[in-house]
C-alpha cells in the first residue's frame, strides 16, 4: 500500500467511523439523486401456475455516480432516517404507474411502501392522483407492505389501507412469516395478498418444517380468499414444490431477475 496522506489517515480510521462517515455522505449524496435522475427502477416478473407472467415487482435502485449500483437495502434506511423516503417513494409510485399504463397488456405492478410512507395520511390522495393522472386501471397497482409496517401504529396504517382500498388499489403484505402477529393482521387488515419470504422457500428441499409452513401458509392464503405468492424461487425443485402444493405465484431468480423494463419489453407487448 502506498504511504500517502490518504492512506496514512484511512489506517487510523476505524470502521465504524468510515462506516458513519459513509453514511453521512450517502444521505448528502441521496438528496440530489432524484434530480441527477440517478434512481432507476428495476422490474421482476412474477409468474402463474401455468409460468405465464402475470406481474413485476417495481424495486428501486441508485446509480451512484461513484459507487455504481447501489442496492435498496442500503440506500432506503437512510432514506426514511433522513425523511426523504416520502419523496423518493412518490416518485416510485409515479414513474411506475406512468409505464405501466403504456403497457399494451394490462400487467399488474407490485410497489414496495415503506413503514414511514404508510404513517403519511397524504398517501391515499397522492395515490388516487397518481392514478387519474397516468390513467392506470387502480386494480393494476398493488402495493406491498410488510408486517412492521403495520406493527408501528396499528389504527393510523389501517385507516391509511382502508383509504388506499377504497381506491380499488390491491394491498400484498410482503416477507410474510417474518414479523409479528402475522395472523392478527390477517384478520383485522384488509389484505389481497401474501408474499411468503425467501428464508421458508430457501429451505423447502432440505427442511421439513419449512415445507411444512409454505405448504400451511399457501392453504390460509387460499382459504381467506386471497392470493398467494411465492418470494425467491430459485430452482425448479423449489418451483415443483410450489406447483404440487397449488401455489398461484411465484416470483425469484428461476422466472427472471430484476431487470430495466426493456429487458422485458417481449412480455409487456411492446
Ligand atoms: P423485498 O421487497 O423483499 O424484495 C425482494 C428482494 O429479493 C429484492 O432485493 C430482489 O432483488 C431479491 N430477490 C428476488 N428474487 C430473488 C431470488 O430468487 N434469490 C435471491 N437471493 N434474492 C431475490 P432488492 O431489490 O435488493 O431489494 C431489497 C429490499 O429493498 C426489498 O425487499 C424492499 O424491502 C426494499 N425496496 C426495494 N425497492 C423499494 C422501493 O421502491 N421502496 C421501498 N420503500 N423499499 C424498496
Ligand atoms: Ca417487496
Ligand atoms: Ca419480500
Ligand atoms: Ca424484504
């Protein structure tokens, strides 16, 4: 290693300092990335019993000019901390209702709503202009949130839901399995979907009780007559699992990765 000045003070340097300085600049950086046109949005599809693509999950990316692709996981929490998740969430929520109502097929999309979004009681009427602007069919838009996001303020997140409903909007409560009191949200929230997490389908071949649990969480969804679907399928053993067990969706790496929407162009119709 050369021992120039940089280098001299990166060896003193602890990790967690680079780690929060790190932060500190990311969060600066972040403010000007919807300008800079540096967030993009990312697509995977989701498909059906018979493998037709029915859907995408819209799943949000940064293009740092320094740093390159930078993922969610990092970038979001920062976000929300520093207040800007509102923004960068409507912004999501625009520009992929404005490209999906150019599809030729009526495709749904899946938009991830952070916790913070959910407390925001403007969501409902920003959604519902979103909708009559881009003149997406509202039944096309699910909106995926997660247990935690219904844990932080029970009666505020329901009322926000309801509203959404009203709209004609779909609610899918993603991770299932992973959060807390995921039976009671089950009855006391009005959920069209559920998205069973990657760590019970990573485990399917292997681990008996995770079966066990997909094969549990699939009959519930069903039988509260909503729609099922299956996060991080990854092979075909994972995929016939899901098929003999009558899951109606599935979604991973197997059907497609997140892609730019023109790498899926062939399968919107354009
Ligand atoms: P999520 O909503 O659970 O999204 C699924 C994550 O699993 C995505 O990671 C996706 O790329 C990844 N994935 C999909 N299929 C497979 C697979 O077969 N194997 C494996 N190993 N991974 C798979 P990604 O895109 O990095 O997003 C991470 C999280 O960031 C998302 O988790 C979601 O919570 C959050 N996120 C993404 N986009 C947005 C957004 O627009 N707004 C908000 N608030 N959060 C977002
Ligand atoms: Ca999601
Ligand atoms: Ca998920
Ligand atoms: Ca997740």
């Amino acid at each position: 290693a050369k021992a120039d000045g940089s280098g001299v003070f990166r060896a003193f340097e602890t990790n967690v300092d680079r780690g929060l300085r790190d932060r500190r600049v990311l969060k600066q950086d972040l403010r000007a990335a919807i300008e800079r046109n540096e967030l993009k949005l990312f697509y995977q599809p989701q498909a059906d019993a018979s493998g037709e693509i029915h859907g995408f999950e819209v799943l949000l990316r940064w293009q740092h000019p320094e740093r390159g692709l930078v993922p969610p996981a990092v970038f979001v929490p920062l976000a929300e901390e520093s207040k800007q998740i509102d923004a960068i969430g409507e912004w999501v929520l625009t520009r992929a209702s404005q490209e999906a109502a150019r599809w030729p097929k009526p495709m749904q999309i899946a938009v991830n709503l952070s916790p913070v979004q959910l407390q925001n009681d403007g969501l409902p009427t920003f959604v519902a202009q979103i909708l009559r602007e881009t003149g997406l069919a509202p039944e096309r838009l699910e909106l995926e949130v997660t247990e935690t996001a219904l844990f932080d303020d029970f009666a505020r997140a329901n009322s926000t839901l309801q509203r959404l409903r009203i709209l004609g909007v779909k609610i899918a409560i993603d991770d299932f399995g992973t959060g807390y009191s995921s039976l009671a949200y089950l009855q006391e929230f009005p959920i069209d979907k559920i998205k069973i997490d990657r760590s019970f389908i990573s485990r399917v071949q292997e681990n008996n009780r995770s079966a066990a649990i997909v094969r549990a969480i699939i009959q519930l969804g069903l039988t509260l007559g909503m729609k099922v679907t299956a996060e991080g399928v990854e092979n075909e053993d994972q995929l016939n699992f899901l098929r003999g067990e009558g899951c109606p969706s599935v979604q991973g790496y197997l059907i497609g990765k997140p892609l730019p929407i023109g790498e899926y162009a062939h399968l919107v119709g354009g």
